[in-house]
C-alpha cells in the first residue's frame, strides 16, 4: 500500500496527494510489486536496494547510493502484539530513504504506529520537505514508544508478581517468558539503533541543521535510557522467574502434603470396616444392637486424633 503526504509551504497545509511532488512523503507500508515498480521507475532505483528493505530480519543501519543521490536509514521500531491473551511486544525495521533532497519515502512491512502520529497531523513542527528534521522526528518519537512498551512491560511484571504467591499453573510462568521474549526483542533492537544513531550523530551522512542538533541529542538520550531500563526490567523479571518457579513448586509440595494427611485421615474408617466386615466371630460387636452407630463414633474419634496429630506436626 502506497500513498503520498504534503505539506504545503505556503500554507503548512498538511494532504494526501495522488501524484509525487517535490518535498512530499511516500509512505509503503508492505509494498506489493506495483509498489516497487513505482518506486523504482519514479526515482531510478535498483530494484534490490527496495529487496533490502523487505527483510524483517534487516538491522539498523545507514546506507547510501551515491549514484543515484539516496540516504538510507534503517531503524527498529516496537510492535505491539497480543497473542493468547499475552501482551507481547517484538520490533520490525522501518527504512527511511532522502532522495536526491527532494523526496522522503519510508518502507515497512506493516503499519507503524510511530508514523500514524504524523499522518494525522499530531506531532509539532513536521513538514515532509523538511527531511532531515523529519528523519530526526522519528528516531526520537522511536525512543519514546521503546519508553512507553517498557513502562506497560512493567505493569505487566507487577501483575506477576502480584499473582505469585498463589501461583500453582505454569501458564504464570509461560506469560513470564513472554514477557522475557519481548525485553529481549527490545534490549537487541535499541542496541542496534545506538550504534545507528551514533553514527548518524557524525554528520557524515547527512547535512545537519543547527535546530535539529538538540533534537538528535535527546533522540540519543532517550534511547539510552531506554537500554538501561531494559536490562533493570531484565533483571527484575529474572529474579521474579526464579522466584515463580520456587513458588509453584512449593504450592505443589503443599497440595501434595495436605492430599496425603487427608487420605491417611480417611483411610482409618476405610480399614475398620475392612476389619469388622471380615468373617470372623465378632463376641460382643455381634449380640450388641448398637455396634453399628458405636463402630462410627470410634472411627471418627480416631480420623479426629490423627488429623489432629497432623495438624500438630505441620503436615495437614
């Protein structure tokens, strides 16, 4: 799917076009091949530079054809996904292609939350001909989204741990793992994008603006933070793992204790009457009327006695 954005820079009207212009955003989100071949006969593109781009497995990184005047700028941005009933979070490239200083395209495989903000006009001082401010815009707006994961990953941690002392079901601990899943899929992805926006930081690749210098900055420093508080969530979340299995199996160890003082307890009435049911002379149970309701009282003094003494030595 292909459609092209403007912001006009006269009015800072900000449309969807049906045609390209100069200063436009091309947005492809999961392009088919009409896509590609449009993208590659409007701006004389190698059809294997938009090959790249469909790798779900492609890493952050900066590239650029010289020859046909095209920065590249991959980055990894957060997906949210819920699978199961689990809130689970993995990342998908996002390519931003500035070519010959006119145009702005960005590539990915499904719909990016970080440019839905865009489209709708919501994010301050955006302008599509303003490519490089734009390229910036969303490499920060990226951090805050890695930022706002993490904080609902560790709502999630909070409610394990809330849920641990009566944990008995290994579906707790398979929602722990999932949630293991997602911070490594986003301690992996903000690593690569910190080596990208290192490199961006250099100036090599790209002219900068002295008003987007700051905005870079606190791109990077977001990132940062976001790195760190990964790996404390990682942290955090091991240690509540361990303590997850502990405790399911210590509730096992309890259920099984109590299920053995209950059949120790109820296997007294179970062996007298085995015992008085067997053919033998009986002597005074057998010419009394009321053996019967007495065998009964002294079966259950007995089951009483001994779940007492169980209860006494921890062990019902």
């Amino acid at each position: 799917m292909l459609k092209i954005y403007n912001t006009d820079m006269k009015t800072g009207s900000f449309d969807m076009l049906k045609k390209i212009r100069k200063g436009c955003w091309i947005d492809v989100v999961n392009p088919t091949d009409e896509d590609i071949d449009f993208l590659t006969r409007s701006f004389h593109m190698d059809a294997s530079f938009i090959g790249y781009l469909l790798d779900d497995e492609e890493q952050p990184r900066i590239d650029y054809d010289d020859d046909e005047d095209i920065r590249m700028v991959i980055v990894d941005v957060p997906v949210r996904e819920k699978r199961k009933n689990a809130f689970t979070i993995s990342t998908s490239p996002l390519a931003i292609l500035m070519i010959q200083d006119l145009y702005i395209v960005t590539v990915s495989l499904q719909e990016c939350e970080i440019l839905k903000s865009f489209k709708q006009g919501k994010v301050k001082d955006f302008f599509s001909y303003k490519k490089t401010r734009f390229t910036i815009q969303i490499l920060y707006r990226t951090a805050t989204l890695y930022l706002r994961y993490l904080r609902i990953l560790s709502k999630e941690i909070e409610k394990a741990e809330n849920k641990m002392l009566h944990a008995t079901s290994n579906r707790d601990l398979v929602n722990l793992l999932n949630i293991e899943k997602s911070l490594v899929y986003i301690t992996t992805s903000l690593k690569s994008n910190e080596m990208m926006l290192e490199k961006f930081l250099k100036g090599n690749f790209i002219v900068f603006y002295e008003e987007d210098d700051e905005l870079l900055e606190d791109a990077i420093i977001e990132n940062k933070q976001c790195i760190e508080m990964a790996n404390l969530y990682r942290e955090i979340l091991k240690s509540t793992a361990d303590s997850y299995a502990t405790i399911i199996s210590n509730n096992l160890n309890v259920s099984m204790k109590f299920l053995a003082g209950i059949t120790i307890v109820l296997s007294i009435p179970t062996i007298v009457s085995s015992f008085i049911g067997m053919n033998v002379p009986l002597g005074f149970f057998s010419s009394f009327d009321g053996s019967f309701p007495l065998l009964i009282v002294l079966s259950l003094l007995f089951s009483l006695l001994v779940a007492w003494i169980l209860k006494k030595k921890n062990m019902l």
